[in-house]
C-alpha cells in the first residue's frame, strides 16, 4: 500500500460548487498532516496545516479522521483561481521529511 | 519572503553527462531537500540535508549524490546522467524544527537525450 494515497482526477466543477478531496494515509503514527496547492508548471505552497481534528481557512476546510486514517480538504464557493493540483502531506516526526501525495488536480469551470 | 532559487529552470544533457543542479536559499534554513516530480508519481525525496556537510537519503537516492558544503546552497549530482533521471528536479528548505512548511524553488526540467 501506498503511504499517501489520492484521487488523481480532475475534478471538474462549477464556479461557486462545493468540492471535496479525500487523501488517506498508512502510517499509524503520523501526527500532523498538511495540503500544499501546486498550480501548472510551477512549484508547491503550502495552503494548510492539519494538527488536531481539523482546520478552517475562509472557504478551505480540512478535516482529520485517525481512526479511519484519512484527512480531507473541503472548498466552499470555488473559484477559477482555485483551479490546480491538491498535495496531501502526513509528516513523519521520525524522518524529518514529508512525503508528498501525487496530488489531486481540480479545475474549476465558469 | 523566503526565496528558493534553482540554477536553470530548462536543461537538455546527453546519457553519461556529469549534471549538476545547485539550489540557494536566503533565509538561513538548517534544512534542505531535493525532489523529483513525475507524472503519476508525484514528489519523491532524493536526499535531504538538515546541517552543512551533513546529508542523508531520501527514497529514491540511486544515481544521484549531494552535496552542502554552504548552508545556503544545497547541489545535486547525477554522476552519470541517465534517460530515465529526466524529470522536473524541485528543491526545498526549511527551518529547523519543523519540516512542514517547505519553501520549493521554481524547479529545473532536465531533459536527457
């Protein structure tokens, strides 16, 4: 198994639609979890941090569920600008790298 | 703002070529990483440096070697170059502590012929 896993996609919705992306990870012991925003041909940001239960920033909302070992990202009102590649990053306190989903891209239609 | 930078964004090398790629930071990161992307793949961590002259291997370390002899300039070096190391090579920093926020550089397409 994979230790990050995502929907590749695209997800393709509406302006003002409501989108959710799951990401579920296989190590157990991953404390704190991340979503960096990739747009086309350039390089990651960070969008959020996921340290308890969840996040909430304006339209973004993640979410972590450990016993089912997976975290989601939640967009309220999309918008042309959110259209790009979604990375879901568990962090290893143990390794001191990330290891990075291989993303799941999302295109936003007017 | 933190600013990564990466030493050429296009570059095109024949199969047993010696490729060096440097990557600098100006925000005095401990840490430093270097990443391959792919299609379908996603990133993959090649090596990874947390202190000068210190370095450690990441997932995919095969072919590749490091080097950090500045803090501020992390390089990577494809001994021999390959057809199947064209990718899209990123580099990162962090500050010590955490390794969440990653700060990439703009990344360098190396295409081997």
């Amino acid at each position: 198994r994979k230790e990050v896993e995502q929907d590749p996609g695209p997800f393709n919705v509406p302006e003002g639609a409501t989108v959710a992306f799951n990401c579920t990870y296989s190590n157990s012991a991953s404390q704190s979890f991340f979503w960096y925003r990739q747009d086309c041909r350039k390089e990651p940001k960070l969008l959020m941090s996921v340290y308890s239960s969840g996040n909430e920033d304006g339209r973004f909302t993640a979410q972590l569920n450990r016993a089912s070992q997976y975290i989601s990202l939640l967009i309220r009102d999309s918008k042309l600008s959110d259209s790009a590649t979604y990375l879901c990053v568990p962090l290893d306190t143990g390794r001191r790298a990330l290891t990075f989903g291989s993303g799941t891209r999302l295109q936003v239609q007017p | 703002d933190v600013k990564v930078t990466q030493s050429s964004r296009y570059l095109v090398k024949r199969t047993g070529e010696k490729v060096f790629l440097e990557c600098v930071q100006d925000m005095d990161h401990e840490n430093m990483f270097w990443y391959r992307q792919d299609p379908g793949l996603g990133l993959r961590l090649i090596y990874f440096s947390y202190d000068v002259k210190m370095k450690e291997k990441g997932d995919i370390p095969e072919g590749y070697s490091v080097s950090r002899e500045k803090k501020e300039r992390f390089s990577l070096i494809l001994e021999s170059a390959s057809t199947n190391q064209t990718s899209m090579y990123l580099c990162a920093s962090t500050q010590n502590g955490y390794s969440y926020e990653q700060y990439f550089g703009p990344g360098t397409r190396l295409t081997v012929t």
